[in-house]
C-alpha cells in the first residue's frame, strides 16, 4: 500500500469577476510558472457543479475540489473556489480518497466562517474604502492562506502515513476505530452523516483524520472517486471487514464471560486467563 514520497503543492483558486478563474493562492511555491497557474486556473471552466476532478496535464497530475461559500460581495452571492493537489506522478485511488476528505474538511471550514469572503478582494481597490474594510481584507486573506498551508500539511501527513507500518490488530481494536465500522457494517451513508454521528460521539477527535486513516488501510471505500464525482460522499466499508468486525465482537464477549464466571480467582490469575483466551482466539483466526 506504500507509494514513494512524490513532490506535490497545493493550490486555491477562485472565479475573480473581472478576469475571470484565477490561483489566488499556492503552497509551498507561491511563485508558479505562469502557464501552470493557468492550466490549474482554467480547470475552473470544465466544471460546472461542486465536484471532485482530475486532470493532468505536462508531468503534473492534479486533483481539484471544486465548490462555492457565501459572499455578499459576489454576483448571485456567491464565490466560485477550487483547491488543487499537484503531484509530479499519479497517484493511487486510496489516496485521491484520502485527499478528498481533507478538501471536504477543509471546505467545511472556510463555509462555515462569516465574511471570509472578503479575504478575495485584496486587490480590488473599490472595496478598500475605509481603514477597517482594508483591515478585515487584509486579515480574512491571511487566514485563507494560512489555511492552504495547513491543507499542504494535511496531505504531506496523509501521503507519509501511507509509507508507515501500521499494527492493524490495534488500529481496529480502538475504541472509536471499532465503533466507526460497526456503524458502517449497517450500510452506507454519506461523509457528511458519518460526522454529524462521529463527532456526537467523539467530539475531541479529529473525524477527517480517522476517515483519512481507514481509507489508506483499505477498510472504508468512498467508491467511483475518478475523473468526476459529484456529492453526496458515501462511505462504505469493505465487505471482508465487516466479518472481521463481527469475530472481534465474538472476541470481546467470550473474555467478557469468562473474566466474570472467574470473579473469585486474584486478579493476577484472572489476567493471565483472559491473555490467555485472547491468545487462542487470536491463534484460531490465524
């Protein structure tokens, strides 16, 4: 499941109303050539609805979230925006995945704060009218920069947790990890449920991560995530997953049992038997 550690930016681009799609953004090279910011820019005109695309062109092999936040500044109310991961190869399915869940956090994000809009208009001098235009201008353009570094970090931390080994016997034995896929082995649902429950539940996690985490281990599948694919998300998780779920269940009641039908014993004893158990259980599955 590893792939070698490819060179990569990130970028965010919006519809400017008088020259039309531009790269408003891009990390950790902010000085791009000029053509790679207009075929990256450009990309905007080939998509109509909020989507998730690919698109190469030359050595580079892009994928682009396309999608819209509030403006009171913006014809129809408004702005057009799409961030983009360039790597210098293609890359696997698992991590397109991956990468989509940290576009839709990311997204989520900038959505939900009030007036990041005017963060656009750094160089739009009609808006610059007075002193505290200019300074929330100036303040919201920096948040949203700050935001696509942090949106590098993410992927630079989902493209190296694909290079680590991970003792799965553990992973899935988490409380949360657990949890999740029970959820899941129901049926599936769209990310954007997946959260509202995850996140009533686990409010202290980071749900995007967790989803990165089960999509690079090959346990949960957003499927038909290729050239095009428009929202809702759903999430599914793989078939042979859910019988391993259901063995660790199995699991988890018979040393249930069995530490309760041996409450007189000492504790030490109690301990070796259950480890013990465990032990055999896990050997029979083997």
């Amino acid at each position: 499941m590893a792939i070698r550690l490819m060179e990569f930016f990130t970028t965010l681009s919006y519809f400017n109303k008088k020259i039309g799609p531009l790269v408003f953004y891009s990390y950790p090279y902010n000085d791009l050539e000029k053509y790679v910011k207009e075929r990256i820019a450009n990309i905007m005109d080939q998509v109509l609805t909020e989507e998730f695309v690919t698109f190469s062109f030359d050595k580079y092999h892009s994928l682009n979230y396309y999608f819209e936040i509030d403006s009171d500044w913006a014809r129809g109310y408004k702005e057009t925006l799409m961030l983009s991961v360039i790597f210098d190869d293609h890359i696997s399915i698992e991590m397109e995945k991956a990468i989509l869940t940290i576009c839709i956090e990311l997204s989520d994000w900038l959505k939900s704060k009030k007036n990041i809009f005017t963060g656009f208009y750094e160089t739009y001098s009609t808006y610059y009218q007075d002193k505290k235009s200019r300074n929330i201008i100036d303040e919201n353009s920096l948040i949203i920069k700050s935001w696509v570094e942090e949106f590098y970090n993410a992927i630079l931390e989902a493209v190296q947790e694909k290079d680590e080994k991970e003792d799965i016997t553990a992973f899935i034995e988490k409380e949360n990890i657990l949890m999740i896929l029970k959820y899941l082995s129901r049926g599936p649902i769209t990310i954007e449920h997946l959260k509202e429950w995850y996140i009533r539940k686990y409010p202290d996690d980071n749900f995007y991560k967790i989803i990165r985490n089960l999509i690079t281990v090959q346990m949960i599948v957003i499927p038909n995530v290729g050239r095009s694919k428009n929202p809702p998300f759903n999430v599914y998780i793989a078939e042979d997953i859910k019988a391993i779920i259901r063995l660790i269940s199995v699991k988890n009641r018979l040393l249930k049992m069995f530490i309760k039908n041996h409450q007189k014993e000492s504790p030490e004893a109690i301990e070796k038997r259950a480890k013990n158990l465990q032990e055999i259980i896990e050997n029979s599955l083997l």
